[in-house]
C-alpha cells in the first residue's frame, strides 16, 4: 500500500476510536473534601458528620441512628450497557450519645443480587379476550345520568 493510502484510511478511522472512549457517570455521593471512611469513631458527632459531609444519601429503613453514604461510577462504550466499576457504600453508626460508634466500609463486591418472584397476582374480575376488547362497545347505550345539575335542579339531587 502506498503512504497515501494509509494515511487516509487511518484519518479516516480516527473518528471511530472517539467510539471505543468511555464515558463516565458519577452517581451517588461525592466527597469534596472529607471521605465518608475518615470519621473517627468516639471522636465525630452527628452534628460533625452533617457538617464534614452533608445530608446522608438515605438512612438505615430499621434505624434512624445509621446514615449510609452511597456513589458509583459506570462506564459506558458507545451504545453498550454501563457497568459499574467502582461502587462504595459506606454506613455510619450513631451511639445513643449521638457520636460515631461504627464506620463500616462495603464495595461491589460485597454486594448480593436479589432473585425477585416471577409470579404474578391474579386479580379477580372478568378478563376479556381480544375481540370483547375491540367489539365490546358496540351497541352500548350511554344513558343520561338523573343525578347531573339542569337549570330546573340546580343541586342535582333527586326530587
């Protein structure tokens, strides 16, 4: 092949690395400056902790004494599904003295995945087929409603 056949293939390939490129979200919390694992336990108050590292991203569904800090960053190649590459959970554990008792650090690899039930819930009623759906109106008479306001029983009610 010739130089100028080279160099215009790989000019013409160049915009298709942009393609392989991944991109990358940010979800959940960002530490500014202070990092969830750095509070120190029996030193740090809630108090201290709302103010190194803001509101929490949801507290613990058993205890509001647990606030839990979440974030992830997936990455994406071109149309595929994002996948996770980094994911960190912390949660911070209040005594009754409302000072850290626990700081308890958990990534993707402590995570479970849930097998959800497939069942479905039957709900009682008449199911219709497809031609009682399309056909089912037809011949249906609207029949004017006795309790509406006229200008002779402005309140509607029945006399």
């Amino acid at each position: 092949m010739s130089r100028c056949a080279i160099l215009a293939l790989s000019v013409l390939a160049l915009p298709l690395t942009a393609c392989l490129t991944p991109s990358r979200d940010y979800h959940g919390y960002v530490a500014d400056e202070a990092q969830p694992r750095d509070m120190a336990p029996g030193e740090d108050t809630r108090s201290t902790v709302l103010a190194k590292l803001g509101s929490p991203s949801t507290t613990s569904v058993f205890d509001e004494d647990t606030w839990i800090y979440m974030s992830d960053i997936q990455e994406r190649i071109a149309f595929l599904k994002p996948k996770i590459t980094k994911r960190s959970v912390v949660a911070i554990s209040f005594g009754t003295d409302d000072k850290v008792e626990e700081v308890v650090e958990y990534d993707a690899d402590a995570g479970q995945i849930i097998q959800y039930a497939s069942r479905e819930t039957p709900t009682r009623g008449r199911e219709l087929g497809f031609w009682e759906q399309i056909f089912g109106t037809i011949g249906a008479v609207q029949l004017p409603r006795t309790d509406e306001a006229t200008p002779d029983n402005p309140t509607g009610r029945r006399r």
